[in-house]
C-alpha cells in the first residue's frame, strides 16, 4: 500500500465517522471568527437554542471593518460599528474570547492565529474566510467555510466533509536574489490557474519551499485559494517548531515535548501518492506583477502585457480582452510603464514583520514619489506593529512619506474607509485584485511588498533587484 | 432549509469566466448582521450605473441598460447559465444569499469553485455542472429564444430544454438527499452526538494539546 500524504495524515486523525457514500463526519480543533461571516450563525445557534460545542475551540477577533486611523472614538460608520458590536456582543454572551478592537492582540485573523500559537500543527482550522488556506503553512489542515457552516462547527464542533485529491507543487532549486515566497505562488498561480487546484488540496513542497520562513510560507498557502484549492499545507520542520516554541497558546513542558515529536511526523511519506503533482523551477521565478483582473493574469516585471490577440491566448481571449478594459491598460506594454496612484502594504498575504522589514530595507532614506497620491502601511496585528516600531521601521516609512496605521484588513477588501477611488491604480500586497476588490472602478496589481516599496518610490513598476 | 425537487424556471445566461464573489455580492454590503435582502445588490458592480451602499433606496438606482438581468425578457430569471469556475474568490455565503434572494433556485456552470459550490447546497440553491459545450449550447438557445425555460429535476438529476433534450448531471447523493428533503445538517449530525464525544474523549489522551484551554 502506497504511503500517505500529509494531508492524508491531518485528515485521518480527524474522521469523527464515515458514511458509505464517503461523506466524512471530521472533527474541527480551531475555529477562528471575525465579525462579517459569525452574526447570522451566532443568530442560528440561538433561534434554535442551541450553545457552542466547544468554546475553547474559538478565537474571534474584528479585522474586516476596523478602521485603521485613530480608533479613540470607534468606529464612524453606523453599519461597521454594529456589526463589530455584533461581535462582542455574541463573544460575550457564549464565553468566546475574543482580541477586541484597542487589544494589542488585536490584528487579521490570520495574522494572530499563529502569532498566538493558536494554531497548531496537524490541527483542523476553519474560519469564515476563504484565506484560512494560510494556516496549512504549519502542517495545519485549514480551509474557508461558509457562514451555514460557521455554524455548523459552532454547534457541533464537525463538518460533513468529502476529502479532496492531493495535488503536489513542488518549486525545486533556489530562488534568486530578490524573488520573495509572494512571486513565488504568484507564479504558481499563474503556471496553474485560479481554477488549477479546483477539489484539491495543495501540498507546496521542493527546496524553495523548505528554504522559506515562517512568515514566507504563510504567504505562499495563504493564497492557495486563488489557486482554487480551498487548503494549502506545508510540511513540519525545525523551522516550524522554532516559530512556535513560547507563543502563548502553544503548549508548555512536557506537553511541548510530546507534541513536538507528533508534529516532526507530518510529512508525506516518501512514497506517498499524488493525484496531481506540479515542478516549478526556482530558478526561473522573477518578480512578478498581475496585470489583469484575476491573481492568474500575472507576468514578471520585465514581461509585458499580453496582447490578447496573440494564438496562444485563444481560449483566454474574451477575458483577456475584458480585463485590460477594466485595468485600463494596452496591449504589449511594458509592466515597469504602468505608472501608480496608490501603495497598499498589509493584508493576510504580506503585512507580518518580514514583510514589513522587505519593505522597509528598499524604501530606506528615499521618498515616495509626488505622483504617488497615497502610500499605507497596515501592520496585521497590534504585536507586529509594535515590534516594527521597536526596530524603528515605522521612522523609515514615515519619514519616506507613507502612512503608518493601526492593524486590520483594510483596503485588501475596502470594506471600512481604506479604498480606491474609480479608475485610481494601486501596487498592493494583497492577494485579489477582482475588479472593485479595492473600491469601485478601482485597478489592482498584486506584487511582494518589496516591489510595491520599489513602485512607491518610483512612481511606477520597476524591477526591485536592479532598484 | 428548504427543500429543492423540481422547477421549471426561466434562464438567463452570463458567459464570464472566473464570476468571483466580490462581483456576485460587493463587500460593502457584507456589513449586515442578516441573512436576507442581499438580492437587490446581486451583481451589483454590474447591474448599475451608480455606486452602491448598504440602506440605500433601491427605487432611486440607474440600471446599467447593458447588463443582462436588467434586460426585460430576463425579468424573474430562476437559473443563471454562468461560465467557468463560478463563484470563486472570497468564503461569503453572502454570495449564494443574494442569488437565492434575488429569486435564482439553480446555477448550471462548467465548474464551480469549492466553497461557492459547498454553500449553496446548505441555502438550497442547486449547482449543477455540466460539460461546457453543452452549457455554451444552453446559452446559445436561451439568447436565441425569448422565454427560454429549463426544467430541472434533482431526483432524476436531469435538465431538460424546451425542445426536449434532456442532460444529466451528477450530484453527490448524500447532498442530493439533504436538498431533496431539506435536512438541516445540524440537527443530522447531533444524532450522531455520542460519536463526536467518543473521538474527543479517544482525541484528548493522545494530543492533549488540542484540548488546553487558552491562556
């Protein structure tokens, strides 16, 4: 019998119950809830009566709707405020803790989980949000669920689930200088497609992978799902363990030490079976920049636009044709002409202290340029921003003529007072740039924060390893 | 939930490829704390002219005359024929609420994206995935003929145009057998309570770091 893969494993340790049919009763150890997809469910639970199963299991925090100005007088907008109320209200009332909007604990969602420890290795994490894909960096099984479903864990602390193929993405060799784990699933994404990992699960495996942080790997499954793949996983190594080794969800002592020993067996075995299995080359990973209206029309910087014409995009023409409508932008130009409005640094994708510190070392002792009408900052969490602010990156980004802003989703999704206006052009370090993602009619291009630092200072794309 | 088994409804086709989420139902109006009214925001982005914010007065909107659902001969559309890997992006069951809300009872796609696919089966909204030749000939009929009607049948699992030709489609059964019945998937697996404690109880001795209450 073949050997298993790591999502084999993750999965097996959670079947609760298996019907004939395949459909698997499995068993959810966090739940993560933020204030956008948690009121109808926590509605749910109590028209019928019913109490969370486990609320140890949950961790709830408002990211989507904060504002990410001076937040001593709330929330400004009435809609936002009761829904962030909402919250509390719900956390308060069935005993879930919850990091509320003036903690230092306070961040994204998929930010604190792991700066708490709060997730774990070889756990089940779920949360209301497709970018839950994130926390499989830690050999995690973590996906996004519906609200329907919010409550369903909620209740039962369970889901019906059927099992998804394994898909292996193995990104062998080194990467070079300057290439940052964000070029490298936007690589994949577009080597594969935004439907390319559609009923499976994302195993991201080779050398690059193994080479990457923490925080680099947390990057690259957090946008598994703009590969479609509703979960992304990474195997355990020394380098997860050090990450977690003191969080303050993490276990403690001996504790520590079995669960340490379990977690170092999650890997696919050698001769484990892939329904799919995906080789990139390290090596021929540039910077890339999406030029399009979805994560999969990406190119390196030096590329150009395509031109929708051409045969090979025959199939895509239609799309293609759309998108530059949309993006404003002609056929065959050159990605570093692309001049920009707007810098956005943060979101679930890149708005960790490295990502923070990439930036910060390319912007250093320059200026944004004039054209550049605004340049944010958003730190994921409270505890990262004051970690920056200890190392003085917060000076370097001030001083240069961003913004520094308190912790939250912001204008990754626009959904409090961060957005673009119609027609305005932002390199962001988000992961979806769908037309209006950032605000109405407005443009986004997805790039590492490293090139958006580099398009900030120079007003347009330009290729950070020769910046 | 509601149950689904059989509908004869009007179709109207949207071709797109990679429909995100966003685009179904915008963010802005992710801020309610409810689970209905989202149907006057489906399509949002699309459908009108002027901007679009929560607690507007939906009679004082300009339509966009181009998009396809304000066209006159679409009016109480039930089944959208939508492109591929409908419904991708974002988690937001908003989505699905809005398409129901609006009146749709059946997305036919040549693929859905996981979650989107997932979520509707719990609000009863059928997706149901055909090859993409045949959902592209679909489309064509219904652009060519005004009032074109499918007739969707869960328990045979088949649509049938209005000339006769009838397709299949597969549905996982143990879905297939909630939506028929309008199981509420809760109350399904809480008879199954004393299994959860069980694995729990088995859970906690061989990792009982999963079990610690938070510091």
């Amino acid at each position: 019998m073949a050997g298993k893969t790591l999502y084999d494993k993750v999965w097996d340790a959670h079947v609760v119950n298996q019907q004939e049919d395949g459909t698997v009763l499995l068993y959810i150890d966090r739940h993560l809830v933020h204030e956008v997809t948690s009121p109808q469910a926590f509605e749910g639970l109590q028209l019928a009566g019913r109490k969370p199963w486990r609320t140890a299991s949950m961790l709830a925090v408002a990211d989507h709707n904060v504002p990410t100005t001076d937040r001593a007088n709330g929330i400004e907008d009435p809609v936002s405020r009761l829904q962030v109320e909402t919250l509390d209200a719900n956390c308060e009332t069935f005993g879930v803790t919850e990091f509320k909007m003036n903690d230092l604990r306070q961040g994204i969602v998929h930010v604190i989980g792991p700066e708490q420890g709060a997730t774990l290795p070889g756990m089940t994490v779920v949360c209301g949000d497709s970018h839950t894909s994130t926390h499989g960096a830690f050999g995690a099984l973590a996906f996004g669920i519906g609200t329907s479903e919010v409550e369903h864990v909620m209740a039962t602390q369970t889901l019906l689930q059927k099992k998804s193929r394994n898909m292996l993405v193995s990104v062998d060799g080194e990467v070079g200088p300057g290439v940052t784990a964000k070029d490298i699933v936007l690589a994949i994404i577009g080597k594969i497609g935004t439907a390319g990992g559609n009923g499976c699960t994302i195993e991201f495996g080779g050398d690059a992978i193994k080479a990457l942080s923490m925080e680099g790997r947390m990057s690259v499954c957090n946008m598994s799902i703009e590969a479609g793949a509703r979960a992304g996983m990474i195997a355990v190594d020394e380098t997860t363990i050090e990450y977690l080794k003191g969080r303050p969800f993490a276990p403690k002592g001996d504790t520590w030490e079995k669960a340490k020993a379990a977690w170092l067996e999650l890997k696919s075995d050698d001769d484990a079976q892939f329904d799919e299995v995906v080789r990139i080359d390290a090596s021929s990973i540039e910077p890339q920049v999406s030029w399009g209206t979805s994560p999969e029309m990406v190119a390196s910087v030096n590329a150009q636009v395509p031109n929708p014409a051409d045969d090979e995009y025959a199939n895509k023409r239609e799309g293609y044709e759309r998108a530059l409508e949309y993006m404003d932008l002609q056929a065959e130009t050159p990605l570093t002409d692309i001049k920009l409005d707007r810098v956005f640094i943060g979101s679930c994708t890149n708005s960790r202290i490295e990502d923070l510190r990439a930036a910060a070392a390319v912007i250093k002792e320059r200026k944004v340029a004039d054209s550049i009408k605004q340049a944010l900052v958003v730190p994921g969490s409270g505890l990262v921003k004051e970690q920056a602010e200890k190392e003085g990156l917060d000076k370097v980004f001030i001083e240069a003529g961003f913004e520094w802003r308190e912790p939250g989703c912001s204008m990754c999704l626009a959904m409090n007072a961060d957005r673009l206006e119609s027609g305005e052009r932002c390199a962001s370090t988000s992961n979806r740039n769908f037309e209006g993602r950032q605000g109405q009619g407005g443009r986004t291009h997805l790039v590492s924060p490293a090139m958006a630092a580099a398009a900030a200072i120079a007003g347009h794309f330009v290729d950070v390893r020769h910046f | 939930m509601k149950p689904f088994t059989q509908m004869n409804g009007l179709a109207v086709p949207l071709m797109r490829a990679n429909v995100d989420t966003d685009a179904i139902i915008p963010k802005q109006f992710l801020k309610s704390i409810k689970r209905s009214g989202f149907g006057v925001n489906l399509f949002d982005e699309w459908r009108y002219l002027d901007a679009g914010f929560p607690g507007q007065d939906s009679s004082t909107r300009q339509p966009n005359p181009d998009f396809v659902l304000n066209a006159d001969r679409y009016k109480g559309a039930e089944v959208l024929i939508a492109g591929e890997n409908f419904g991708c992006g974002s988690s937001r069951e908003h989505a699905v609420w809005a398409l129901d809300d609006y009146g749709f009872r059946s997305v036919i796609a040549p693929g859905f994206a996981d979650i989107f696919h997932n979520n509707s089966f719990k609000s009863g909204l059928l997706p149901i995935v055909l090859d993409k030749e045949i959902v592209e000939s679909l489309a064509a009929e219904c652009e060519a003929s005004e009032g074109y009607q499918l007739d969707i049948d869960l328990n045979a699992q088949t649509v049938t145009t209005p000339s006769g030709q009838v397709y299949p489609f597969e549905v996982d059964s143990f879905r297939k057998n909630c939506l028929l019945n309008g199981f509420d998937d809760i109350e399904l697996t809480l008879q199954q309570r004393f299994r959860i404690e069980e694995y729990e109880d088995a859970r906690r001795k061989n990792a009982p770091w999963l079990f610690d209450v938070p510091s």
